[in-house]
C-alpha cells in the first residue's frame, strides 16, 4: 500500500475533489470523524466546509492547515468498504490524526478502489500535529497496516506503479533485455484472459508472441516465443524463448495469470465499467483515427487485427487505468468485429489501415467503400495504364487506328429463325 500526502491552504477545494468522485458514481464517503453526518447521508460540500472551519480557531500560524492524504492498496487486493475504512482510521491514529475532524472517501475511478482522506493538521488549540520525519513514520504506518491485513507489499507496488514502458526498437540491440523489462512486467500488472488479449497488449510494445507445441524426450511440452517487432509488425531478429526470460512469463504461469484474471475481472466489474464509456464514444466519433483520439484520452487503447483486405476480423479494448485488457466480443455483440467493420466502412482511416502494429500485411483501402467487384475493375484499369505507359505516343497511334479498322470490318452475325 502506498501513501501519498499533500498539504494545503483551501479545505473546499480538497471536499470539492472528493465530492465530484461521488456524484459520478466513482466514490463515496466510507467514515467521518467529528463532521456531522447529514439525516439522508449526503454530505454536503458547503456544510463540511463550515464544519471543518468551525474546528480551527481564529488564529493559529500554519500557513497550510489542511492535509489530504491517499491510500492506495495494491491492484489485486481485495477489501470491503469496511476494510477501507479501519484502515483509514488506523492509518490516522498511527499518525497522530486521529482525534482530528476527517472524511474519508473511496475512490474506484481508475478500475482500483483507494481512499482519500481530507483532514486538518492543526488542533482546536491552533497549535500543529507533529510532522516530524512524517514520511518515514507513513512507511512504517503502511507496513504494519499490510502485514496487519495481509496486502501487498508497498516497495513492490511502487515499483510497478512508477514503470513506464519502453516499447522495444529493434535497431537499439539487446533485445532480450528490451523485451524482457516489458513483458515481466506487464504479466504481473495487467489483467487478460486469453492469449490474444495478451498478443494485444503485447503489440503496442512492438512486441510479439507465438506458441509451439511438440514433444521432447517422448514427453509433450507447451512453450513461448518472444520476438521483437518492427513497424509493419514483422519479426526483428531471433526469437527468444520464454525460459530465457523467467517461468513467470511461460506459458504455465500465463494460464495461471489467466485464470485470476478472469474472477477479478468479474469481482471488479471492469467491462460494466467499459461498456458505457465505449459505447458513447462510438455513437459520437465518425471514423476510426477519432474513436482512437477519444479512447486514447481515457487511456484506452484500441487494438484492430485484420486480414489481406483490409477487413476487421478482431477488436481488443487495453485499459490502462484499470490495467485490462478485454476482446470486443468479451464486451457484447455491440462491440464485435463486424460491427466496427460497418461503423468505419463510411470514413476508413487510411492513416490507420496501412499501420497496424502485429500485422505482417499492409492495406491501403481504395477511395470507395471495398468490393470485389471494385477491385478487379481497379487492377484492371491499372494493368491498361501500366501497358499503354510502356509504349511511345506513335505505338499508341498504331494501336488506336488498328482498333478502329477491326471495329469496321466486324460484321453483326445473321440470325435464323423467327425474329420477335
């Protein structure tokens, strides 16, 4: 669990904040301290404001009273209201917060549910709560608190949460080490429940996995292939095998991986949250680069696989706020391949079609919606201009006066029997 504290001047700013959450549906006020409760248990920003306001005393010399502090459990941990809300309270008292006015608040707008906690760090005497070493003594807080509930631990989480990722480049060299800062990773913070989904997320890294299956020594083995990939998604440089790089991202422990993927994602509730986001996205964009933008500006990446022609055969949402990544098809039907396939067949995106990271093929898709029948009349047109191009403008006279002479000696084929 890791803790995050800041201090300012200005109390209705900090309820403010938490307040929004709550009238979004993505928080709610788990326990107060000293702030009275309403009758119908709505708090109200004003009233709070005033209540807090009341505690301090007409003159103390802290040029910022006010404390807002964030506890955030590590991803997979799992705990009720009432567990959020001990450990807030524990959290204070080890503190020295906890006979001060507070809310605490749980937060579950990015697919992990936190708290906040909005308090004052000057008591009814004016007179500050000790801040010394307050950073060492909020580790140690946090340390007992995890192996007092059993969470993760903090030094570990802090590491993932402080990650960004590097998509690999295979002109840099070392590739096994490029890919393997990635994909170690990545299996222990996102949540996926088929290899696909994973070939996904994978993809945006410039990244590509492949299994194989065989027999070794008369005894059957199922394993990974990691390989670097360039821009147009083909393979850069030797494939590495998955031991290479630790059991944790072999194929046994990604089925492990996949399976307490599948419950969390459920417990959770991740695609209810998706499914409405997504969809009003996609009522208000009218072509795919759009959709991209506005998915992109809720960290959501939009993952299409497609075939020669340029068709959507797959759709792969990658949340990187709730660290999941959901198949189309996984969502509803509302959001299957064929349905993305008619809402961009009016204004396909060139700029997208022809750059599809994890493809080996590119497709340029012609001007007017694709078809056979347009197609064939493309090439065909096309040979013609290749052919006449390669001849010099007397050829062409030759040629045209010939097809003019031929047109002239046909003669309309005389036709027996009675004529209708």
């Amino acid at each position: 669990m890791i803790a995050k504290i800041t201090t300012g001047k200005d109390i209705y700013g900090a309820l403010a904040y938490n307040q929004e959450k709550v009238n979004e549906g993505l928080g709610k006020v788990l326990a107060s301290n000293i702030i009275p409760e309403p009758e119908d248990g709505r708090f109200s920003v004003a009233a709070c404001t005033v209540a807090f306001n009341r505690w301090l005393p007409s003159h103390y010399r802290t040029e910022k009273p006010v404390i807002h502090i964030s506890l955030n459990p590590h991803p997979d941990d799992r705990l009720t209201d009432d567990g959020l809300a001990d450990i807030g309270r524990e959290y204070l008292q080890q503190m020295g917060y906890g006979a001060q006015p507070y809310l605490i608040f749980k937060h579950s707008d990015i697919g992990r549910e936190h708290i906040h906690i909005v308090s004052l760090q000057v008591d009814s005497k004016g007179k500050k709560i000790n801040d010394s070493k307050r950073n060492l003594r909020s580790v140690a807080a946090t340390e007992k608190l995890e192996k007092k509930y059993v969470l993760h631990c903090a030094k570990e989480q802090k590491q993932l949460e402080q990650w960004q990722f590097k998509p690999v480049d295979a002109e840099k060299g070392d590739l096994k080490k490029q890919i393997g800062s990635v994909i170690k990773l990545a299996v222990a913070m996102y949540r996926f429940q088929t290899m696909g989904e994973y070939r996904a997320l994978l993809s945006l890294y410039n990244i590509g996995v492949e299994e194989v299956q065989g027999t070794r020594s008369g005894k059957p083995y199922h394993g990974l292939l990691y390989s670097a990939l360039d821009i147009e998604g083909n393979k850069a440089g030797t494939p590495i095998k998955s031991s290479a790089f630790g059991k944790t991202v072999g194929f046994a422990a990604l089925e492990e991986r996949m399976k307490k993927s599948t419950i969390l994602i459920k417990e959770k509730g991740y695609r209810e949250r998706l499914r409405p986001l997504i969809a009003g996205m996609m009522r208000e964009t009218k072509n795919e680069t759009e959709l991209r933008k506005k998915l992109k500006e809720k960290d959501i990446d939009l993952y299409l696989r497609r075939n020669n022609t340029g068709r959507i055969t797959g759709v792969t949402f990658i949340d990187h706020q709730s660290r999941c990544v959901l198949n189309g098809s996984r969502l509803g039907k509302e959001f299957s391949a064929n349905i993305f396939n008619d809402l961009f067949r009016e204004s396909p995106s060139i700029e997208e079609h022809t750059k599809q990271v994890g493809e080996k093929e590119q497709f340029t898709p012609p001007a007017e919606p694709f078809s056979p029948a347009n197609n064939q009349a493309g090439h065909i047109e096309s040979a013609i201009s290749s052919l006449f191009s390669i001849f010099s403008p007397e050829s062409e006279s030759y040629i045209e006066n010939q097809q003019q002479l031929r047109k002239k000696r046909k003669k309309k084929k005389r036709r027996y029997g009675r004529q209708m």
